[in-house]
C-alpha cells in the first residue's frame, strides 16, 4: 500500500543513492507540487569536520538522483553531495556561502543545502528510508 503524500510531508529520509544525505518532502503554500530539501546528515558532517567551503551546481540545473551536484570541503577532505531525487535546482541556501559551518551545527534545519523540484518523486521514493538521527 502506498502511504498518501500528506504522510510523508515533513518527515527526514536517507536515500539508498546518495550516501550521507537527507531529504525532506515539503509542499508550496497552495500544495500546486512537492519539494525536496536535501542536506548532510550529521554524522556525515562530523566526520568531515568543521565545513569550510560548499559548492553547488546554480539554481536551474537538472541533477540526475545518485549523481553530484556539488561538495563540502574541510582542509584537504572533499565530500561530494549526491541527488537524492532527479529534479531541477529550485533554491540553494545562500547562508552558507557566509557561514558553511552552519552545516555541522544544525544540519537538519539552518544547515540544508538546496531544495530541489523533482521530476517524479514517486519512483525517488522508492530509494527512501526513513531517517532516524
């Protein structure tokens, strides 16, 4: 049986393609379509250490589920950030240009990297588990 969307909204997921991040459906304010917000789960962080530097592919860009659209460097430790879903890049979060630490100290809220648009959610879903931090 397939849980209704409304049941999913909100909760935190690991993807089985994209090692070390999490993914968060939400809906737009008139629930017209679903959004994805992706992050670094935080023992992922902590193991890289104190980030230093994020980069990501621009607003607009089409990612491809498993496949980079960007990484968090700390000293010479470089983690690439895999897509858990296939969509376009809708908003990235530009308080981590000033402060990328925001990623070790509150991953799962402020730290989040970017929201994504996917294409077809259903078949991403499939590659979810829930995420127990």
């Amino acid at each position: 049986m397939v849980m209704p969307i409304s049941a999913l909204v909100g909760k935190l997921f690991v993807s089985k393609v994209s090692h070390g991040m999490w993914a968060r459906l939400e809906q737009v304010t008139d629930y017209s379509e679903i959004l994805v917000r992706v992050g670094l789960r935080k023992d992922i962080a902590d193991f890289v250490g104190t980030i230093e530097f994020v980069r990501a592919l621009p607003k607009g860009r089409l990612i491809t589920r498993g496949h980079p659209f960007g990484s968090v460097e700390h000293g010479m430790r470089v983690v690439l950030l895999r897509s858990p879903v296939s969509g376009w890049i809708v908003e990235l979060n530009e308080k981590l240009r000033e402060k990328p630490e925001l990623i070790n100290e509150d991953p799962y809220g402020e730290g989040w990297i970017a929201v994504l648009k996917p294409i077809n959610y259903e078949e991403d879903l499939k590659y979810f588990d829930e995420l127990t931090k």
